[in-house]
C-alpha cells in the first residue's frame, strides 16, 4: 500500500482529518501536513511542502485541499515531478491516475462535502495508470521540467 501524504490549509482541516481517519482505518500508512487549527495560513507553503515529500517518497501520493483546491494545486505544480489533479467529481478522480498518472489528488473544502471528497479520494487511490500513449504524454511533462 502507498504511503499517503495529505496536507490543507486553514479551510481543510476538517476534511484533511476525515479522510485521514478513513484511510488509516484501511490500512494506510497516512502523514498529516499542514496546519492543524483554523488559523489562517498559506495554502502555497503547505501545497510546495506536500509536494517536495510526494516527489522525494518513491511510490507515495498527495491529498492536498484548500478552500477551492486551486491555490493549493498550482503551489504543487511548481515543484519537480509533482502532477497535481485538482477534482471535485468521481469521474475526474478516475482519469487523473488513469490518463496523467497524477500523483497529488486536491480538492476545495468549501466547495464539495467531506463523504465526496473520502470516495473521491477512495477512486483516485485505487485507480491504475494505463501508460501507453499516456505515458508519452506525461513524459513530454517530465522533459519539459
Ligand atoms: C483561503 O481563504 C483561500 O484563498 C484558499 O483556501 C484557497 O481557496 C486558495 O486557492
């Protein structure tokens, strides 16, 4: 099983938690980032930091969430062999690990329910990437950076 990183801003608390809760509960090895209260913080800070442990643990994945997960996802991008998915529905969860073999699932605490945001995270950590032409495709990414 991956080793799971999840981190929020000030807004995600809550969900960051939950989803903890519920993957530990089946089994993961999960790592909370981020902060811990609702004190307001940068969503960029904590979005680099997630990524930075994503990209240097070989085989871990991200969830990271802000009030949108926007913020959040574009902090992630810039670093290094991050492909941060930013989903707020079921079929995006699927195709994010399926086609861009992402390694950062984000979402927004403000826009979507926690119960949503635990099965999207439940699709995107059980589906495969599919490689082939996807692969190429994600490789022009990785040459690029
Ligand atoms: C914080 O107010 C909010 O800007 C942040 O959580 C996020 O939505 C940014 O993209």
């Amino acid at each position: 099983m991956e080793k799971i990183y999840i981190s929020s801003d000030h807004t995600g608390v809550e969900m960051k938690l939950a989803i903890a809760d519920h993957l530990k509960t089946k089994g993961y090895e999960v790592i909370i980032m981020g902060n811990s209260d609702a004190t307001a913080c940068s969503y960029a800070n904590n979005g680099i930091e997630l990524a930075e442990a994503v990209v240097s643990n070989k085989g871990s994945l991200g969830i990271a969430i802000c009030g949108t997960g926007v913020g959040i996802s574009i902090a992630a991008n810039k670093v290094k062999g991050a492909r941060a998915g930013l989903v707020y529905e079921t079929q995006t969860a699927e195709l994010i690990r399926q086609h861009n073999n992402a390694n950062i699932l984000a979402t927004g605490a403000r826009l979507i329910a926690v119960d949503k945001a635990i099965k999207l995270v439940d699709i995107f950590l059980s589906t495969p990437f599919e490689g082939g032409r996807h692969q190429e495709r994600v490789e022009v990414i990785d040459n690029y950076e």
